[in-house]
C-alpha cells in the first residue's frame, strides 16, 4: 500500500496531504525520516533533562566526551554543546556514532524545514530547545520535557500544510477546509459519509479528477464534454455547468433543509418565499420576522467552489449585498433587521464565519456541531453525484430534496 492508497489519490497528488493532521484534511502520518529525526532529539533532550541527578551527570559526561573531539577542545562550554548539538559547523567531524551525533544529524535535518530550531543553555542553567511553530517559538525546558515531541510533530505537520496551501492548484481547497475541523470530521470515523464520497473527496480538493482541465496533457480538448465550456474544471462542473442545475438546487436545499430542523422555533418562519408587506420578489432562504418584538432576520445558502477563502467571503458579501434593499424596506417599517449568510463549500468546507448565522438562526450551541457535520458530509454527497452523472450521463438520486413543512 502506497501513501496515494490511502486517499485513493493519482501519483501527481500533493504528498502533503498524507502529512498533515486530520483535522486539517489529511491523514495525520507524517514521513517516517522525520519522525525519526523528531525521536533522536527527543531522546538527547530528555537524557539531559531527566530529574535524576545521576542520570543527567553521565547525560553531561557523555555529550562532552562525544563533542570534545568535534569541537577541538578539551572543556566544551555549554555554549558551544549547544551549538554541536544544534548542528553548526565544527572544526572535526564525529568518526562514531552515539545518541549526541544522531541529535546533531536530526537537528541539522529538520532546522531546513523548521528555521529557529536550535538549543540553548538559560540562565536558570538549564538545558532548552526553541521549536518554531506559525504564531511564536515554543521554549522547552526541563519544566516541559514531556511535551516536546508534541510540539515538535506539530511544527512539522505545519510546515507541510503551509508547503500545501502554496500550491496554486491542490492547496486552494484546502486554504479553506483546513480552517474548520468540521469540514473534515469525516476522516477519523467516517461518520455520515459513504465510501463513494471517500473516494471522491480527497481527488476534488486536490483537483486531480480525470476531467478534461484537469489532467495535465498537452494539446487535449479541455471543453466541457456536456455544455462545451471551454475549461471542464472541477469548480465548472460542480457549481457552473447548467446541465446539473437541479443537483445543484438540491445540494442547496439540503443546507436549508438541516437549519429549518435544528431551529429551537419555526413560529415566525418563511422558507424561499417573498416578504410579506414588502414590494418585493426576492425570495430569500430563510427569514425570521417577529411582528411582536420588531425583529427580522434574513439569511441566504450558498455553496461556492472552494477557491481560496476570498471566495467564501466574496461569496459572503455578495448575498448581504443582495438583500440589503429587502432589508432596509423592512427597516423603514420599524423593524430592527439583520442580514446574513450561510456559506458552506461545494467540497465541504464549513466557513468559520456562519457561527453569527447559527445564533441569528436560533439553533442552539449543542445541536450545532452535529448539524455541521450532517450538512458537510450532505454537501460532499451531492457534489460527488454531480460529478458521476457529469461524466457517466447516469442520474445518481431517484428524489428530491423536500424542505420541511411548517
């Protein structure tokens, strides 16, 4: 089994995404050479560290029996221990192999991907490790010994999702999906997701479908093979093609669908009808009036392909803009309005931003993690039938989505 298996990935997927943790979108396994690495400093840092006064004397004695030779000097400094352990350039080279040499190897490896990485003497006269991660370098001491391989396993992880997210073309998707662990609840258990949808997912957030813009040969036919756009795209068919509209309403209808029933109250609420007493023919997705309290919100669905977070927020704005007319008629008759979204991607990346729409919503905080999750993997679902019947021409679902009557 290949690290491609596991995903179900071509050979020209981004390796990252085996890497990285499951809650970002990947498979939590990072390369066995850097684990490796991670244990050889692990393991000279806790020799050095240990409670035990004994066993930190001989830690001592041998680091420096190991590092005179290197060094070329007799009585190293702590100074210069830490700047043999942390892999600087010595005057000798180690002609054995001990604990402190692995250190210095694994430290001399991992500083190109973790830049920061290197030891140092405090003046508590205590032995520290510094380990760069995205907001601030992490110091470990004696204190806080038990969580360095922690820290040093998670700064790897980061280091391969930001080598990700570079990618202008496998790591769009993936600048949103890993925002949120909900957009990837499915990775561990799986839970309301079919096998189909697996196998599916992981190739649309990278991009590598077999579909005509997608696969990287020269002089093809990169149309549409059913509405003869010119770019056959994962986010062209998913969101764009014409032909699978109704799919698409589905998809969309679905969201509603799992807001209308984690909602505490439907009394005062209209599903995709116009606004009484409001001369207008906009329908939005979901509007609360409260004659009683003069109150009204309006929220609006929306499953935009997943190109980089912008696109959510463009996507975002785009519906409260759309509603502000709506809005501000309602204003003028004394009620006190709140426009909205719920902006979920076409490959199941939760927008951190739809929590304010969830409370506008009424849905209560305990239901709301189990709604998400219901409404990603539905999202996954239908976007991957979309898919199938775009290139098989069979329709993949036999119903549509019905909304709730209230």
């Amino acid at each position: 089994m290949t690290k491609y298996s596991i995903f179900n990935l071509p050979r020209r997927a981004s390796p990252e995404i085996v890497f990285i943790p499951t809650q970002q979108g990947g498979a939590n396994l990072p390369p066995l050479s850097e684990l490796a690495d991670v244990g050889s400093l692990v393991r000279a840092f806790k020799m050095l560290s240990c409670p035990d006064p004994a066993v930190q004397t001989i830690a001592e004695a041998s680091i420096r029996h190991s590092a005179a030779p290197v060094l070329q000097q007799r009585e190293p400094t702590y100074d210069q221990l830490c700047a043999y352990l942390s892999g600087d350039a010595t005057p000798n080279y180690s002609r054995a192999s001990t604990i402190w040499s692995a250190a210095r190897s694994a430290a001399r490896r991992l500083v190109n991907k973790l830049p920061g990485l290197r030891w140092s003497w405090t003046d508590s006269k205590r032995w520290s490790l510094t380990v760069p991660n995205q907001l601030k370098n992490t110091i470990i001491d004696a204190g806080s010994r038990k969580e360095l391989h922690h820290h040093l396993r998670r700064s790897i992880q980061q280091y391969h999702l930001e080598k990700l997210l570079t990618k202008p073309d496998q790591g769009k998707v993936f600048d949103v999906s890993s925002r949120n662990a909900e957009s990837n609840h499915f990775l561990q258990y799986g839970r309301h997701t079919r096998f189909c949808d697996w196998r599916f997912v992981h190739r649309a957030r990278l991009g590598v479908l077999p579909l005509r813009a997608c696969i990287r040969v020269a002089n093809i036919d990169r149309k549409c093979r059913v509405c003869g756009y010119p770019e056959e795209t994962t986010a062209h068919v998913l969101c764009h093609c014409m032909r699978h509209s109704r799919a698409s309403n589905n998809r969309h209808r679905s969201v509603i669908k799992h807001l209308v029933m984690a909602m505490q109250s439907t009394r005062n609420l209209r599903v995709e009808k116009t606004v009484p007493g409001v001369n207008s023919r906009d329908k939005p997705d979901l509007v609360i009036i409260n004659t009683s309290s003069k109150q009204a919100v309006i929220i609006d669905v929306a499953c935009p392909f997943e190109n980089r977070y912008e696109a959510l927020e463009r996507k975002r704005i785009e519906k409260v803009q759309k509603y502000l007319p709506l809005a501000e008629a309602l204003q003028q008759q004394g009620f006190e309005t709140v426009v909205d979204a719920v902006v979920v991607g076409s490959l199941g990346s939760w927008d951190p931003s739809n929590e304010s729409s969830m409370a506008l919503l009424g849905i209560p905080e305990k239901r709301r993690k189990t709604i998400k999750k219901l409404i990603i993997s539905d999202v996954i679902r239908w976007s991957r039938d979309i898919y199938v019947e775009h290139v098989s021409r069979a329709r993949q679902y036999k119903e549509d989505v019905v909304l709730p009557k209230l």
